[in-house]
C-alpha cells in the first residue's frame, strides 16, 4: 500500500467531472476516463509527490486534490507523448490523447480558488515547468538522433533536470506552497522535488542498460548516462573496443551479444559512475528536506516516499 492510496478514489471522482464538464462527445470522454482508471489501477507512487508535500502543512488532502489531479494528468499526458515518440502505439490516437490530458491539467488547477494567495504562483510556475520539460525533451531528441553534438556527463544531466526535475519539482513546490508553507521552506521543497526528478532519470537509464536483455531501440544509446559516460571517460583503446561491440551487434536482437556490451560498460566505470550519480542525487533530496527546518517527523512520507522510489543505495568502492 502506497502511503495516501485511499485518496485514489478523491483523484479519480475529481478527474471524472473535469472530463464530463465539458459538451465534448460520449466515446471520447470514455477514452479520457479509460485513461483514469489506468492510472488508478497501477498505483505509482510518485502520483502523490502533491498530497505528500502539502500534508507536511495542513491535513486537508481534500485542498489539494486540484494541484493532485493536475499532476497525474500532466504525468499521463507525458506518459502518452513518450509512448508516441516510442512508436508504442498508434501515434496520432496517442499523441491526442496526451494533448487531452494536458489541458485537463490546466482545467484542474483552475478549480483552485484564484483568489487565495498562491494559485496564481501554482498555475503560472506548471507552465514554466511544462515548457522546461519541452526544452529538455527536444535536447534529449535532438542528441538521440544525432542532430546535436554528443553528450557529456554534464549535458546530459543539465536535459534531466529540465525533463524531469522541473516537473517534480512544481509538484512538491505546489503541494507545500498550497498548505501553508512559507517562500523559503517551499523552495526547499522545489529543490527536494528537482533532485528527484533528475535521479529517476539516472535510474531509469541504469534499467536501460543493465536491466533489459536487448535494447529495443539504438538510437537510445545516444542520451543513455552509462553509454555517455563510457564514450566521455573511457581510455581511447576500450572506447575502441565497445564501439566495435556495438558496431558488430547494430541491431541488438542478441541477448549474448548485449550482456558483452553491458559487461564493457561495467569494466570501464559506467555503472559505478551511475551509481555514484545517483546516491549524489539521492543526498541532495535529503539535504532539501533538511533545509526546511522542520522536525523530521513532519516530513517522514516524503522519506518514505524517496525510499519507496530509490532504496538507499551501498556504497560502491
């Protein structure tokens, strides 16, 4: 059981009347709200990052629920661009879809009493984050397809940030600043929300490399941390020796052929680079959270949270 799961239900009924407000067609709110029993039904953690950080302040889940529901269909409408890009499914009925769900976002948190002191900040601060997340995102294409120059350790985390650790971020942000929490502790829990965002891109790209056993798609090696750090530290020879590697296994269909691969990053530091860029991370979430001055115990959800999310991670010598 996720911590707040019983507010799924608040989330999911909030959703509902957004999308049958307005005069738009029987089937296609169907759709929409095929779309909200998904995210209901898997339960991700990450959802609640809002109702977490506005319980630090005032227990009153109820209040969030427009910056909650906000941040679950902006997650969704992300969720189906990715899908899009990924050629996952039928790209224009996804991509339609993603659009849908992005616009519920901004319905959402007009529902916010406009008069009360922040929702202008709210709503203003998630189009600023939105369109981060865009600049990020078209960085992450440009470099994955080879119109840009390539990567380095740095590049790469500056794109994260933007893709990811803005939008986590405005959810954190948005939650305290909504129950109650001055400028100062609020912006501890941007930073807290920004360092998170930017380790789950770290730790999803160590699943690419040394989770899966192929990679379904080259390209993606292009923005992927490990093999960016392989190709910018390595020595000349084993930069050599893995891109001959992968110059023999193009299409990766071999799963032999891809754990040498995964074997070759582990041997020239990939994966202890990773790891290490992920307790770094990691830290500085917790730092946030002790920058705000508060008692641990008014914030032990948002630690359970990041426990949740990323385990603390051993030391690697």
């Amino acid at each position: 059981m996720f911590p707040g799961e019983k507010t799924y239900p608040l989330l999911s009924a909030f959703l509902r009347d957004l999308i049958q407000t307005p005069r738009s067609a029987a089937s296609f709110s169907d759709y929409l709200i095929s779309g909200v029993d998904e995210i209901c039904r898997k339960k991700n953690a990450i959802d609640l990052l809002p109702l977490h950080s506005h319980a630090i302040f005032r227990d009153d889940p109820a209040a969030a629920l427009p910056i909650a529901a906000a941040w679950m269909a902006l997650r969704y409408a992300a969720k189906s661009f990715d899908d899009a890009e990924d050629e996952n499914s039928a790209v224009a009925y996804t991509t339609n879809r993603g659009t849908a769900f992005l616009v519920l976002a901004n319905q959402a948190l007009l529902r916010l009493d406009q008069n009360a002191k922040g929702a202008n900040a709210i709503l203003c601060r998630f189009q600023e984050a939105c369109l981060s997340a865009c600049a990020g995102q078209q960085a992450d294409l440009l470099a994955q397809n080879g119109a840009s120059a390539a990567l380095d350790p740095d590049a790469w985390l500056a794109i994260a940030f933007r893709k990811s650790g803005d939008l986590l971020a405005w959810a954190a942000w948005a939650g305290a600043l909504w129950g109650g929490a001055d400028e100062p502790t609020a912006n501890c829990l941007w930073e807290f929300g920004r360092s998170l965002g930017a380790l789950l891109q770290v730790l999803d790209d160590q699943h690419e490399a040394w989770g899966k056993a192929i990679i379904s798609d080259p390209r993606k090696l292009n923005v992927c941390l490990p093999f960016i750090y392989a190709f910018y530290a390595a020595s000349p020879i084993e930069k050599q020796h893995l891109q001959e590697l992968l110059d023999l296994n193009g299409h990766f269909a071999d799963p032999q052929a891809w754990k040498q691969i995964q074997a070759e990053l582990t041997y020239v530091g990939a994966k202890q680079f990773c790891a290490a860029a992920a307790l770094d991370l990691r830290q500085k979430a917790l730092q946030s959270l002790k920058n705000t001055g508060l008692p641990q115990d008014r914030y032990t959800s948002l630690l359970n949270l990041l426990d949740h999310l990323c385990p603390p991670i051993p030391h690697q010598p």
